[in-house]
C-alpha cells in the first residue's frame, strides 16, 4: 500500500467514536455536557486511538428526538457551548490527528424551524414550498411509520392552511422538500458552513429518506436521487477534498451499493464515502444468539466489496435502538430470547435498547471476543461512547434513552460527568451492576486487564495491520467440527512486502480446534498480535492451520 494514498484515503482504516456533547462531559458545572467538557477529556479519545469524533446533532433543537429535531442548522445550542467552542474542539483535535464530523439532519426540520412556521402560516409563504404537502393522505399513508409507538400515519393534517405535510419519522419533524432547488441549494449552504469552520465532513442522517421524492405532488420533480447525492458529495469534495460522507443506509447490500455511487465502475465513490453495515450487524447478534458463526460468515461472504476508495462502517451498538429488522421473525426471536426476553428491553417492535454486557450478562470473555471481531472485520470501526468500558443502559428511561446516559468517567455518583446535582443531568447516570462504582474510566485506566486496555490493544493493532482494512479478505472454512469459529483472513496485495492475517473468532462457550486450510502458507510461521508472548503457530506442510479456542476465545495471527 503506497502510505501517501493511504493518508489521503484517512477514512479506510480510521477509528470513529460517536458521542453527543450533552451526555459526555460538563466542563462548566451547570449539569449539562457541553463543548467545553468534550474539550477537557480529549486526552480519553486521543489514548484510546481515536482518529475521527463524529459529533451528534448539537444544534439548537426543542430536544423532542434528542437533538435530530433542529431549528438552526448554522448555529450550536447555547446549553452546549457556542461556534467559538466548536472551533476551539475541532482545533485541539486537529492537534491529536483527530478529525471531527457531524450528524448532518436534513431530512427533516424540527417543526418549530422559522421555516417550518412560516411555512405553515399560509399557503403562499415562501417556504411553503419547502415542505410536502397534499390535499389528502394518500391510501398508504400509515405504510412506513419509524416510530409505531408514537405515529399512525406519515402525514398529519395542519388545521390553519387544510393540508396534510409529509413527516417520515415524528410528526414533529416535517420533510424537507429536496424535490425543490431552493431546499437543495440550502442543505449546501450548511454543508458549505460547517466545513468551513473546520469538519471533515458529516454522518449523514436517515439517507434514503432524504432522497425519497415518490411522495412529491405538484413540485419540480428531482431527476434522480443518486445524481442528487453525487452532486451534494462533488460540492463537499470541492470545498473539502478529504471530507467524509458516513451515510445511514439501512438497505439489504445490493440496495445499500448504490448509494456508494461509482457507477463508472471505477475506484472512486462519488456519492457516499462508507456506509454503516447493519446488515453484518444484525446478523452477527444472530451468531451470538445461536453460538453458531455461520450467520455473519454468509453475511461477510455476501457483503459486496465497497469501491476501492470507499469502505463500510462496522459497529456493534449505536445511538438508536439494536434494530434486527433485516432479520426474519423467527431469527429476530431468537435474538430477543437470548439478549432481550422483557418486552421492556425491546423497542418498535424491530429492536432492542440495551448495550452489549448487559446482554451479554458481563461475561468479559464473550465481551472481548465482540470488539476483537470489531476491530478485525474488514470496514471502519465506529465505537459509540462508553463502549470502552463496557457501560450498561438503564431501561427505566424512555425508549432508545436506556442508551444514551451520562459518561462515567470515575466512581462517584454523579460518574464525574459534572460537578453539579446529578438532579441537573440531561438523564440519570447508570445505577447497579453497571453503575459509575464500577464501570469507570478512571479506574480501568490503571488497570491492564479491563475492558479499556483492551480496546487500547485492539485498537493499536487494527492500526498496525494495515491489511485489515486495506487488504481483500476472505472467510474460510473454520475446519471440521468449529462451526462456531468465524475465521477469516485479510490479504495486503502487494507481492514481496505483503502481509497476511488470520483472525480467529470463537462464538461457543466450550473448547473448540479451529483448523482452516490455507495451502499458499504451509510451513509459514505466524505470530499473535493481539499477545507478543505467545508461542507463534506454524501452518502445517499439508497448509492446516491448528489452533485450540477456549470459550469465546480470540486470536489473530499474523504471517508477515
Ligand atoms: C436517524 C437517527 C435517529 C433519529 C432519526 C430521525 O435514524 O439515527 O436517532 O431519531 O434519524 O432523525
């Protein structure tokens, strides 16, 4: 891999922590998390080996979808810091090699958007245009609803004016009209801004759905959604030429693809950058449930190569709940029956809103062989905070808010998150098993066999084996009697200087040999990455490659 290309293309094989400002760090005493706060614990991300922030929505917002309802999207909301903060945040992260983006939300505005309220206020404003509007729902109008708990319907009726307005999530949050070249040349505009005042570009919100125009009557019909969205990644590139689009897709692989663009064939995206893979997501919790690798093998061996310059992103758990919509019901049923029996541990009907050791039952063993497979299937990893503490949720919050609690940064009760009454927190801090008394930074900081060292580990070596994110990988025949074994390899291509690595991943809770063929290897010594003291592994003459697995055991070996 020639390095200059591989610093140009920083995204492929970068480390993405997601957090929200609100819930991280008050650094002002106030009871908030705040830009500040982020600013002060820049250090934590920066040991960790975090090469990219992404930033959730912290614009000013009536906070009814936590912060994914916006009513500036040129400004930051007072309770987090201010612009000036933004830059200061974006500076000090710089200095770490840190880049920073953000959720860009543009699908929809928060229903109390100027724009929004003056579209409403007559049918002649001039950002009535801006929304979708109909004289009647359509029949289908209650096919689609995200949020079934909340919504009945995509479209709600506005008295004042007697139409009905297009909201595909909450009925709070209006559609943008993209089929109008007013909203398009606007959605640059924030693009433009925030890229001046330093992102490397954005994770961009609900993509399919900012792109879906079917619904438009009456307005200058789009010409084609994917031309739309290379346009919008041309202008971003112009302005930025190393700025990222991390694009929410949740699409089965082929329908996924297209929004990669590069319908030329070529190397190059020329729509969005990566796209979350939730479909090796969904089916890798199907392997846990059933400690049986096979499901997320088939998944890997069907996931299509992203174009060369442009990668998938891999995560465990984010922000939202775990959705296994692309599962089958029954396969979605197991998984419920295994990490989420309570109907209150699940949400929407599609998902769960737990972390991953709670349901794991904070078995360390079966934990670390999660992140290990993070940190060694090919894509960008994307580490939600708190993930690197093993932090639970608290299901006596509403909805996805079980996930979404305060930082704990040490043991005391207010997790030094803030100074301030922890009666002043955006949300309760963890309690219990999972509470700051023992799941902390500070003490897994100084201590060599916790989750964060760990991740430390994981991370430093994902970054030494450039072939696991560059390289072509392949998943092999775990051997005879380890069907509970995801093994797969990863291969730099370049001859002579090559690098190959196989990584080992046990799913079972028992003893298992793992024993792939790998005919080109035979005799090759390998070493262990993840332990430099273990004895290295030689492939036999005949290329079998023995290696015994204890439960949920882990290992990757490297023949350089
Ligand atoms: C995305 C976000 C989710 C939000 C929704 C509406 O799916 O991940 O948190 O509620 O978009 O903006």
């Amino acid at each position: 891999m020639n390095l200059s290309r591989a610093a140009d293309l920083w995204w492929k094989n970068a480390v993405v922590y997601c957090l929200d400002v609100e819930t991280f760090a008050d650094g002002n005493g106030d009871g908030c998390g705040d830009l500040r706060g982020l600013i002060q614990h820049i250090d934590h991300l920066d040991r960790l080996g975090v090469t990219c922030l992404w930033l959730m929505p912290f614009y000013p917002s009536p906070d009814r979808d936590d912060g994914y309802d916006i009513t500036d999207f040129y400004g930051v909301d007072p309770r987090l810091g201010t612009s000036g903060d933004l830059v200061e945040l974006v500076r000090t992260a710089r200095d770490r090699g840190m880049r920073v983006i953000a959720d860009l939300v543009v699908n929809h505005t928060s229903a109390q958007h100027p724009w929004f309220l003056d579209a409403r206020s007559s049918r002649d404003s001039r950002y009535r245009d801006w929304y979708v509007w109909r004289d009647e729902p359509p029949a289908d109008a209650a096919e689609g609803v995200v949020f079934p708990d909340q919504e009945s319907s995509l479209w709600e009726y506005d008295k004042k004016t007697k139409q009905y307005y297009l909201h595909q999530f909450y009925k709070h949050q209006p559609d943008l009209n993209v089929a109008n070249p007013e909203v398009r040349d606007e959605i640059a505009r924030i693009i433009g801004y925030w890229t001046q005042l330093g992102l490397s570009g954005f994770r961009v919100d609900a993509v399919p759905f900012l792109l879906e125009t079917e619904r438009v009557q009456d307005t200058v019909a789009l010409p084609d959604p994917h031309d739309y969205l290379a346009d919008l990644s041309a202008f971003l590139r112009r302005r930025n030429g190393e700025a990222v689009l991390l694009g929410e897709v949740n699409l089965p692989y082929p329908d996924t693809m297209a929004f990669f663009g590069a319908r030329d064939g070529g190397g190059s995206t020329d729509e969005l950058t990566m796209c979350f893979d939730f479909i090796g997501m969904q089916q890798m919790y199907l392997s846990l449930a059933r400690a049986d690798a096979e499901p997320l093998a088939d998944a890997l061996r069907q996931r299509p190569d992203p174009p060369e310059d442009g990668h998938w992103a891999t995560f465990v758990r984010n922000h939202d709940e775990l959705t296994l919509d692309k599962l089958t019901d029954a396969q979605r049923a197991e998984v419920f029956a295994a990490f989420g029996p309570d109907e209150d541990m699940q949400v929407y009907g599609r998902g769960l809103r737990r972390r991953l050791p709670p349901m794991l039952d904070g078995d360390a063993r079966r934990i670390r062989m999660v992140y290990s497979l993070l940190f060694a299937l090919p894509g960008t990893p994307v580490v939600f905070y708190g993930e690197e503490i093993g932090m639970g949720e608290n299901l006596a919050l509403d909805g996805r808010f079980a996930v979404r609690t305060p930082m704990q940064w040490s043991p005391e009760p207010g997790a030094g998150f803030s100074t301030a009454d922890p009666s002043t927190f955006p949300g309760p801090v963890v309690e219990g098993a999972y509470g700051p008394e023992h799941v902390n930074v500070r003490d897994q900081v100084r201590d060599h066999d916790s989750l964060l060292s760990w991740f430390r580990l994981l991370v430093d070596s994902y970054r030494a084996c450039p072939e696991l994110a560059w390289g072509a990988y392949t998943v092999l025949d775990p051997g005879p009697d380890a069907r509970a074994v995801l093994a797969h390899r990863c291969d730099s291509g370049e001859p002579g200087v090559g690098c190959t690595l196989i990584a080992l991943h046990h799913f079972a809770d028992a003893d298992v040999e793992a024993a792939p063929v790998l005919p080109e290897l035979a005799g090759v010594t390998l070493t262990d990455v993840l332990d430099p003291a273990a004895e290295p592994v030689v492939v036999g003459d005949d290329g079998r490659l023995t290696v015994p697995l204890g439960p949920y055991g882990c290992r990757w070996l490297r023949a350089s």
